[in-house]
C-alpha cells in the first residue's frame, strides 16, 4: 500500500505558476514550480538517520518489544478469563494466588512495554537533532560552495525555508512519523499473528475487512499527499515574498504601495492556504474514517464471535483446535482493535511523511546543486622582490609584495597557447601581456601588478543572449581605470567577470599574462579588494566589520585603515566607538557611514588591485570630497576599476571607457574624451543623462 501510495503522490504532485526572474538572468527559482520528489530522497534520509546504527538498533529492540507486550497482554486475556477467572465463579472456596500471578504476569509485560516506549523515545531525540544538526551543516557548508549565479536565481526567503520550515518537517518525521509508522506496523503484525494463533477463520474475515479499509485509505491519502507537497513549495514561496517585503519596507512605504504588497501576500497566502486546507481536510479525515471502520468491525466481531461463543461453534488455530469461548472473544475482540488502530496511524503519519519528504527534497535540491567549478592551479603567494634586480623568492611571510605561482612543468606558456585558438588579435595581446610582466627565471613566478586585459570577450548570463560584445580592452599596472554609461551597459558585469563570479563563454581575461581561468578562484579573489553600492555589514562590532576585510588583522590595523578612508571620526562618535555593536545590516547607521564601514573594510585588505562599484553612490557631495581623499590615498599604486554614474568622481582617471550596450563606444581620459565631444561629453555635460 505505502509503495503505491508514493507512486501515486509523486506523479500527481505536479505545481505550475508563473516564475519571476530579473532582467538578464534565468528565472528565479524558489516559488509554486513543478515539484516531485528527488530519486532516492528516502534512502538519502534514511542513510543519515542509520549513521547512529547503535542507537536505531535500540530503538528497533524496543518497539518490537512494546508490540510484543502490547499483543501479549491482549492475547493473555484469553488465559486470563477461560483459566483464572471463570474457575473462581461460583467457587466455593476459590484460590487466588494462581490469579494474582497471573495479574503480575500480566503488569510485568505493561511495565515492559512502558519502559521500551519510554527508552526509545529518549534515544530518537538524540537521533533526530543529530541528523538535523548534520543535514544543516552539510546543507550550509554546500551553500558556501555555490557560484553566485545560484543566489541571483533563487530568492533567499526561499532558501531560508529550507533550513527552518524543511528541516523542521523532517524532525518531525524522524522523531514521530517514522518511528510511529514502523511501531504501528509491528503492532498490527504481531496483533494479526495473535489472531492466527486464536482463530484462522476470524483471521481471514479480518483480512478481507483490512482490504477494503485499504482502499478507503490510498484514496485519501493519495489527495492529501499531493496537497502537502503543495504546502511546502508555497510556504517557502511565502517566506520569500515577506523577507523581500520586510528589507524593502521603506520603500514600500514611500511609493505608498502597502496595498498592492498586501494584495500580492494575500495572493500568495490565498495559495498556500488553498493547500493546506486541502492537505489537512485530506489528512484529518483519514483517521476518523479509520476508527470508525475499526468501530465497525468491533461491533460484526462482538456479534459473530459471541454468538459463536454462546452456541459453541468449532474454532481452530495455529495453537490448535477448541470451541469459542469468552476468553477468546474477548481476546479477539482487543486483538482487533490492536491491528485496525495502526493501520490508522500508519496513514495518518503518512502524510507527514509526505510533507517531510517534499522538504527532503527541496533540502537535497540545495545540496545536489553543483559547486562553483574551479579548475585553476595558480596560487597566489609572498614573496619577497628587489625591484633594482626584479628577483623574486617565494616566502611565508607579508613583504608587501605578492606573486602568482604557476603549479610544476608550467612555466607560462598555457596562456599562450590558448590564445592562438582564439585569433591572431588574441595571441597578439596575450604576447605582450607575457612580455610586460614581470616572471623568475624558472617562469613559475609572476609578480603581482594589476596588468588586466580583455580579449574578445563575449558574455551573457543566458548565454543566448549577450550582455557583453566582443570586448576588448587593457588597464596597466596601477591605472584607475573607470567605467561608464548608462544603466544595462555592462559595467558592473566586467567587473563580475574579472573576479569570476560568472566565467566568460568566448574570448580570454588575462591578469599579469595569465588566463583568469587558469587561477584558483579564491586567489584571484584574494588579490581584487571590492566595494560594492549595496553595502552588506554583519552582526559584530564596528571592529569586527572591518577585520571582514583580513581576518587576522589587529586593531591598529583596523583603526588604521578606518583613518585612511576617513571613517575613523565618525567610528569614535558613536556610543561604543570601535566596539560599537552593529546589528540588522548597521540599521542604525546612515547609508554614507555603512559605505565607509565598506570602504575600510577593503582598505585593510590592502589588496593589489581593486574594484569600486559605485562606492561613493551613497555620499552625500560633502562627504564624498573627504572620502574621495582617503580613496586617493587607497588606490595609489594599485590598479583600480571604478564604476560611478557620478562623473565628478572619475575626472581624475587615467582611463575612462563608455559603454553603451556592452559595447565600448569611447576610451580615453578626462581630457580626451571631452575634446571628442562624443558620448562622454554629452553624458559630463549634462546632455544626455545617464539613466
């Protein structure tokens, strides 16, 4: 019936709704969706809850030892009253020591009975919070795996219903509905071998009974299943929508828009409601249906074995052949309630079994989804370099001067040889990338400087379709290099792919002569201080946020660099200075002071080259000027890439490029591009704004 059942639900627990995806990447997955359950989620569940074999081992004794007593103590009552009690009526002089054993026969198998459901309810905690505990801690260190990609396609309120909601109905599975299912299923075993050992005939009627109570069951189990599938996927869609109403709740109100929000919850409250009404009208119907089926054959047993009892009717079973008498109506009559009343239970945690599986699911789709590859080999390390000599030396301790490290037998020249697939263009740049940079003799080494060139770089989010157009492009070493244009132009994207959030599908990224996809992501990462325009602090001290930037980072170096980005003032004036606990994103800080929080935060990196994206976009123009000052002092010495929609921040650059739908239309500085009066000049002009 279970196998069935699950067939049943998995095919039919199809969901469909419209999903939502922002402009230039797939559709956001997390909401109403086609669902089915994963191939192998049970055996997956089961395979962490069998890691304490020691303790389901336990619990197994002891619920086989419960169903045990239970049906003992029933099937005792035979004896009971045909062997102790009926001989005592009308006795003259009756002994009752043989029925007081037999009553504390009887309270030894009850007090066994308890103490086995007790120890194994004791030990499922254990089990239970250990496999969840173990789930969690996968399921996070997995998340820490995933490419970004995953997290600009999947709302984060639906992620977070993976480790509250889903995880919560798997608890309850572990620690009541497979337990209890596997109880009730030993009860109603052991209960119909009692039958057997009573009365075959009765063991066949009951049989016949238990068919047609099986039907009954599939079919309302197989809707609720299909229901509480659905409960769970909008449930999580639900948990997204109001975490994305809660951080927008400003802005919700300033457009005045708390009743279109509220039309749109109430929509998707109206769907999650819709499912759990049904899964649960389903689900609590199918256990009174089962009682009063097993009231029902309590009242065709108690009329058809006491008439047999009364008129002597010829019985048999497995303990031999013998009249009914009262005993074993009695005993029949208990006994059947023991088969019937599991059945019951068994389908009525079956559908908690089928919401914990579909959050399973949703768990395991979490965990099955494929890590961030990285199939680079060069490592970013110390060293230490005379720049009279340009010799270099690996070491394990800070000098100030970092070098990439090619990994044996590579001496560099797999960058070039990549190239020359590409065009003649290609190996042209890759050449004097090679020959620009500055390598030990053994080419193993390559000293960090911030030489970054594209090459006929094409890239879209939907690789169907291109953000990015064959571009190409080159920051020298220690070049502030700025990117503008209007909204969608690319800007942000470039800078996306030089950290390799997203890797690129044609042409090649060189950094110091080396393809990007030949570094170790982490390195690269390393080496590329970033600030982005929405600002992310932690809960922690104002110390603490800093330190984000270099973990082992000491206070001086943290003050330090909050000094240089002129955020050192403004630190001291609050109530606990540098100890100052900030909490829900630095909520009481204003967006200008959580940007220079960000902007010390890359300073104490104190990374080689750097990307600005539109740090300063937050400032107002009297902050900015003392900002800009500090950011001057950052960026000497090191390539930096500056994206701003404020022009008056880039006029200073070496390098301005202007893109216009991911294609670089002008390059060239401040001056240069003025004198062009091209698109530049109309944007710094004011004649063409940049929106």
């Amino acid at each position: 019936m279970t196998n069935a059942t699950v067939a049943d639900v998995t095919d039919d627990a199809v969901l469909n709704d419209a999903d939502r995806a922002p402009e230039g990447l797939p559709p956001i997955e997390g909401g109403p969706r086609k669902q089915k359950f994963k191939k192998g989620t049970i055996k997956r569940v089961l395979g962490y809850i069998f890691q304490y074999k020691v303790h389901v081992a336990v619990v197994i004794v002891c619920i086989i030892l419960a169903a045990i007593a239970q049906a003992g103590s029933a099937l005792f009552l035979q004896t009971l009253i045909d062997n102790y009690i009926m001989p005592l009526v009308g006795a003259a002089s009756p002994n009752w020591a043989p029925l007081i054993e037999a009553l504390v026969f009887m309270g030894i198998l009850y007090v066994i009975g308890i103490f086995c459901t007790w120890l194994y309810s004791f030990l499922l905690v254990t089990v239970e919070q250990g496999t969840l505990k173990k789930i969690r801690d996968q399921m996070f260190a997995h998340q820490q795996t995933l490419p970004i990609r995953y997290f600009d396609t999947h709302e984060h309120g639906d992620i977070m219903s993976r480790y509250t909601n889903d995880t919560d109905t798997l608890r309850q599975a572990i620690s009541q509905s497979f337990p209890q299912m596997f109880s009730s299923a030993i009860t109603a075993l052991t209960a119909f071998i009692a039958i057997c050992w009573l009365s075959v005939p009765y063991a066949i009627f009951v049989l016949v009974f238990c068919v047609v109570l099986l039907c009954v069951i599939k079919a309302l189990v197989s809707r609720s299943g299909k229901y509480f599938v659905k409960q769970q996927v909008h449930l999580g869609d639900v948990n997204a929508f109001v975490e994305e109403a809660v951080n927008g709740q400003k802005v919700i109100k300033v457009f005045n828009h708390e009743d279109a929000t509220q039309a749109e919850f109430d929509d998707k409250n109206d769907q999650l409601y819709v499912a759990s009404s049904k899964a649960n009208i389903f689900g609590n119907v199918t256990m009174p249906v089962v009682n009063n089926m097993g009231y029902l054959l309590y009242v065709i047993s108690a009329v058809l074995c006491g008439a047999a009892a009364l008129g002597g009717w010829a019985n048999f079973g497995i303990s031999g052949a013998a009249s009914f008498t009262l005993g074993t109506t009695i005993s029949l009559l208990t006994l059947s309630r023991s088969f019937v009343n599991p059945i019951g239970q068994v389908s009525q945690q079956f559908n908690m079994v089928m919401m914990a599986l579909a959050g399973a699911s949703r768990i395991f789709d979490l965990m099955d989804t494929p890590s961030e590859t990285d199939n680079g080999s060069v490592q970013l390390v110390n060293v230490e370099y005379d720049e009279n000599t340009h010799e270099m030396r690996e070491t394990d301790h800070v000098t100030g001067y970092w070098a990439w490290k090619r990994e044996p037998g590579d001496n560099g020249q797999r960058s070039m040889d990549y190239a020359k697939t590409l065009s003649e263009k290609a190996y042209e740049i890759a050449k004097k990338s090679r020959e620009s940079a500055i390598t030990s003799p053994d080419g193993r080494l390559t000293l960090l400087r911030g030489d970054v060139r594209f090459t006929d770089v094409t890239f879209g989010y939907d690789p169907a379709k291109p953000v990015l157009h064959d571009i190409t492009w080159f920051a020298k070493p220690g070049q502030k290099m700025a990117l503008v244009g209007a909204t969608g132009a690319g800007k942000t994207t470039i800078t996306n792919l030089i950290n390799r959030f997203y890797d690129i599908q044609e042409g090649m990224i060189l950094y110091d002569g080396i393809n990007v996809n030949n570094i170790r992501k982490p390195d690269l990462r390393r080496s590329l201080g970033i600030v982005l325009q929405d600002v992310n602090l932690f809960t922690g001290t104002v110390m603490d946020n800093i330190r984000y930037g270099k973990l082992d980072a000491t206070d001086e170096e943290c003050i330090a660099a909050a000094k240089l980005t002129n955020a050192d003032s403004f630190i001291r004036m609050l109530p606990e200075g540098y100890n100052t606990v900030l909490a829900g994103d630095g909520s009481g800080l204003s967006q200008g002071q959580r940007q220079l929080i960000s902007i010390a935060r890359a300073a104490v990196a104190n990374t080689p080259a750097m990307i600005l994206d539109e740090a300063t976009s937050s400032i107002d123009t009297r902050t900015e000027e003392v900002v800009q000052a500090g950011m001057d002092n950052l960026m000497k010495g090191r390539t930096v890439f500056v994206i701003a929609h404020r022009l008056s921040t880039v006029r200073n650059s070496d390098v301005i490029m202007v893109l216009d739908h991911g294609r670089i239309i002008e390059r060239g500085n401040h001056d240069e591009l003025i004198a062009q009066h091209g698109e530049y000049y109309q944007l710094y002009t004011g004649a063409v704004e940049l929106e």
